[in-house]
C-alpha cells in the first residue's frame, strides 16, 4: 500500500466544490493537507474542504532551500505537506524502536495515529476548513511510545511481507522549478 501526502492547492477554493488532483480525490491512501500560519489560523491562501482537507500544516513564511543556493521564505500548501511526510518518517522511526518491526505499520496505521493526534482547531472535531486538525508530531510520536493504539483495530490493508511506502506529492511550481518527491520503503527500513 501506498501514502500520498497531497498539498491542498493555493487558491483559497472549497475542493469538494472545485476539485484540484491529487488533493480532492476520495481516497483512504491520499492524506490533503492545508496550510496554517504562524497563528494556527488556515493561511489565507489555502484551500480547503469537508470531504476533502484531512490536516493541516505550518505552511505560511516558510524558510525553504533555494534552486541555486541559499535560502529564502516561501509560502504555500507545498509548504505544509512536506511537514506531514518529515512526520510520517519521524513516526516509522519511532514505532520501529518501539516495536522493533515495521511490517504492521500500514498507511492506514499512520494515518489513522496523524488524525487521532492532531490539534484540533476551528470547530470541534473535523471540520471544513482544517479536517481534523493541525499535525502535532510530538503527540503522534508519543502515542506510538505508549502503544496508545490498538494495532489490531488499525485496517489491515496491505498483506504481511508486502511491500509497503510512503510518498508525498508535492504541487509543482513553475515561478520557483521545484518538484519534491519523498519516498521510504516501510518493509526495508531500518534506522540508522
């Protein structure tokens, strides 16, 4: 099984409305994240949607690498997924020394823990604009070092042994040339 971690978009636009891909699909392997900013309010930029947005994520003034060198703030829901993928990875490292196996941590254990823990903002519970909630690593991480979940009321939706992966999309940019691809083999991973 596969994770995508979509970035919403950037047009301040209801995706269940006006749909943008990856982001809008109905799909239990793609996690569409919204960008926050600095004051855990949705960046105004960012799209969002009740069917659509899952989480959300630091994405506004961000200090990103440059094409060329250096540094420089960018701002953008392609921002906020990255810091959802750099989560997963940090969560399969924990759960790894935890349970010194990764063949039951399934994209639908990842998801299932990213969307108990986050910090829930706007409405109660999950909502239109932030899904359910702004990522909160540390309590993600920290629900994997209590085993504060049933692994086996987590969906099993990959075979034992099979090869399992995460991948994050990143939108494309054309005013900065930039693609990210973040790909990690959960089955081979062993921490460093």
């Amino acid at each position: 099984g596969v994770l995508f971690v979509a970035a919403a978009g950037n047009s301040a636009t209801d995706l269940d409305q006006t749909p943008y891909y990856p982001a809008a699909y109905a799909s239990p392997y793609i996690v569409t994240v919204a960008a926050s900013d600095v004051y855990d309010q949705l960046a105004g930029f960012s799209n969002f949607g009740a069917a659509s947005a899952d989480l959300a994520a630091p994405g506004d003034d961000i200090l990103s690498a440059r094409l060329g060198g250096g540094y420089v703030h960018y701002s953008g829901t392609s921002m906020a997924a990255p810091a959802v993928a750099g989560s997963i990875a940090l969560m399969l490292q924990q759960y790894y020394s935890t349970y010194v196996t990764t063949s039951n941590f399934w994209p639908s254990t990842a998801r299932a823990i990213l969307m108990q823990t986050a910090k829930d903002l706007g409405n109660p519970g999950p909502d239109y604009q932030w899904g359910y909630g702004r990522v909160d690593i540390k309590a993600a991480v920290d629900q994997i070092i209590r085993r504060g979940f049933d692994k086996s009321a987590v969906e099993t939706d990959v075979p034992q042994g099979a090869d399992q992966r995460v991948l994050a999309i990143i939108e494309h940019h054309v005013q900065c040339h930039r693609n990210s691809l973040i790909f990690a083999s959960f089955t081979h991973y062993r921490p460093p």
